[in-house]
C-alpha cells in the first residue's frame, strides 16, 4: 500500500543491544508502512534496514564517568543536532532506546516542541534513583519494558508503560541441545563442563578471573574428570584471559571460543557468571548457574548506600525468590564458588529448570512486534 502522508520514525540507539533492538522495530514498522522513513542514530543491523543514520553510533558508546566526562561536549553537540534536526523535520514520533542517560534529555526536549516520543527499554529505577521516575515521565508518552515487574513499577508511579517482553526470549529456543552444541563446538559430548564466563569487560575479568580460575583448580581436585569452557566475547577479551590465566593458572585447561556464548552456554551442565544480561540467557538456555560480582571498593561503596535490592541476578529479580546462589564482593572466593557450583554439576536440577521455563514462557512475547503495538498506540494518539 502506498501513504498518502508516509510517516517519519526517529530512532535513536547508544550501542549494540539497542542496535538489535532497533532492527527488530523497523522491520515490523517497515511491514506497516512500507513508505515510511527511518532516521536518527542506528548501528550496522539498522543501517542494513535502510536506516538513516545522522552520527555514527559509536559516538554515543561511552561507558563509564570519567570517559563521559571525556567526551561531554562532544555528546551535548550530537544531543543539540538532533534536536535542530528534528525541529527542522519533525517525526511523527521519536523512539529513544536505551542510553537514558543521553535519550531521556534528548526526549525531553522533543516533547516540548509538541513531539510523540517513546522509551524503549526502562531504566532501572526500580533498583536505585527511584525519583527518575518523574523525569521519565516528563519526558515521554510512552515506556516500553521488557521484564513484566518492571510494568507494575510503572503502573505503581501511574507512569504510562506497557511490557513487551524480551526479545532474548523470542530468539532462544525454549529447549537448547546439548550434544548438539557440543558437537557443533568440537566439545567432548560425554564429559562433565563447568563454563567460566566472567563477563564482557575488562575490569570484570581482572577482578573475577582470579577466583574463577582458583575455583575451577579446586573442583577439579576431587573431581579430575571434570572440564571447563570459557565463552569470550573478542579476541580483545581471549587475549587477557590468557595473560591472567598464564598467571594465576598456567596447568588448568580450559578450552576458549570467541563469539558463540550461548553455544558455550548450552554446551555446559553449569555456568560460573558474572552478573549482567548474561544471567537471563542462562536462564533461557535453562542452565543451572552461580552468580558472582566485584565492584571496584568505591563503586560498591556508594552503589550499597543507593541499591535497594534483595537480589542482583534477573532469574532471581523475575522468580521474585532465590533461584541462583549469588556471591558478592568479599563473598567471592573460591571455597565459597565450589561449595555452590559442586551440587548444581552433579544433582538433579530439574526443578530449576522448570523455573527458567517458566521464566522463558513469560518473557516471549514476540517483543518487537508488540513494541511496535505500543509505537502505534502513541502515534495514533491526538
């Protein structure tokens, strides 16, 4: 069909999650209005959609205080071009994922030229700065979440909202084979495998590995037949897992593979994680897990005196109940990791992995199509 008046949808993301996301969206939206434009800041899957992109993505892929405050005046002039931009051509709607830090100011301001604007994917104001809630509120029509507790905190501040699932729950089966994967990866299909996967940044291999790795020296000392795998998410992060193993164990094997994790994942009977999204896609690939996180001492200093959770991992938070052991700072050493990991290698864990089914069955709501529900709710709205 062809529009009369084809509709213009400014997206904007921060990296590559929200690139995914993004991607998702438009093809929905692309099916719904074939004329329709797409312009804002995509990463390599959006552009292959046709997108229009205004600034490079990477510019906005800024982790941490000290690297934004780098890059400041370079963000407050990207935030300023968009604004003149879509001031000059206005959307008929504006879609910031993700990045709240640079989309809910950036959203603010479009809202105040009379502009339909919508935040895919909430911010955790559930776990800390609760009174961001307001300014999100100020600042868009519309919040699109993809964990369903994440709606009655909304719903509770009478913030418009609708949960629309997770999309790692619409692309990963409800039930991972695990000979499969194994041969698929060259693994040995008949050994016990303890995956070590201590995250995708630096700071987290070098305050993690230590321990996994001692962890790993000391279950194997009363189970010798026992392996490990290492999922690494670039060369960048191999390459240092290498140096800290040389290190601290030069005698272990551990088989290592870049860019497959949830292969690795579901080639493993249990997995020894950093926190993160991580956690939920062991969870989708329904594997028993221990959880563990080291903060720089400052960091969880004030993140103590500001988080108010019971738990950090997401199985945990989405169960609402311990369903993983969780270690934390002084808590992670390797006793502690063994004694946890031990009985979810060689236990039945059947109940577990119930609970993660269920999870799964929650969670997979074909969330870019009813994101795009959501978008054309607030398009059609006077």
């Amino acid at each position: 069909m062809t529009e009369s008046n084809p509709k213009t949808f400014a997206i904007v993301v921060g990296e590559h999650s929200g690139d995914t996301l993004g991607a998702g969206l438009v093809a929905v939206l692309k099916e719904r209005y074939p004329d329709a434009e797409f312009v804002g800041i995509g990463g390599p899957k959006m552009l292959k959609q046709g997108f229009n992109s205004l600034f490079a993505m990477e510019e906005l892929a800024v982790m941490g205080l000290v690297e934004v405050l780098g890059r400041l005046r370079r963000l407050m002039h990207v935030r300023k071009s968009l604004v003149g931009y879509f001031s000059d051509n206005r959307p008929d709607v504006f879609i910031g994922i993700d990045a709240p830090d640079f989309n809910l100011g950036l959203e603010q301001r479009l809202k105040n030229k009379g502009i339909k604007t919508v935040h895919y994917v909430s911010p955790s104001v559930w776990a800390w700065r609760e009174k961001r809630i307001f300014k999100i509120d100020k600042a868009t029509d519309m919040v699109l979440a993809l964990l369903p507790f994440e709606k009655q905190f909304y719903d509770k501040h009478q913030v418009a909202c609708t949960f629309v699932g997770h999309p790692l729950a619409d692309d990963i089966p409800m039930h991972s084979d695990k000979t499969e994967a194994r041969n698929q990866l060259g693994l040995d299909t008949e050994a016990k495998y303890l995956a070590i996967m201590p995250g995708s940044r630096g700071g987290e291999l070098q305050r993690l590995l230590p321990d996994f790795f001692a962890t790993a020296k000391l279950l194997q000392s009363t189970h010798p037949d026992l392996k490990f795998v290492a999922p690494l998410i670039n060369d960048l992060r191999l390459e240092q897992f290498q140096q800290i193993k040389a290190e601290h164990a030069p005698d272990l094997e551990v088989a290592t593979i870049v860019n497959q994790t949830q292969q690795v994942m579901a080639a493993s009977d249990c997995l020894l994680t950093a926190s993160g999204t991580v956690t939920l896609e062991g969870a989708l690939v329904k594997r028993p897990m221990v959880v563990a996180y080291k903060f720089q001492q400052l960091t969880y200093w004030i993140g103590r005196q500001l988080v108010k959770l019971k738990w950090f991992s997401l199985p945990n938070l989405l169960a609402n109940k311990a369903l993983l052991p969780e270690l934390l700072q002084s808590e992670v050493t390797p006793e502690n990791l063994a004694k946890e990991v031990e009985p979810l290698l060689y236990h039945d864990q059947q109940a577990l992995i119930d609970e993660f089914t269920q999870i799964h069955q929650t969670l997979k709501q074909d969330a870019s199509a009813r994101a795009a529900d959501a978008v054309e709710l607030v398009l059609n709205q006077k």
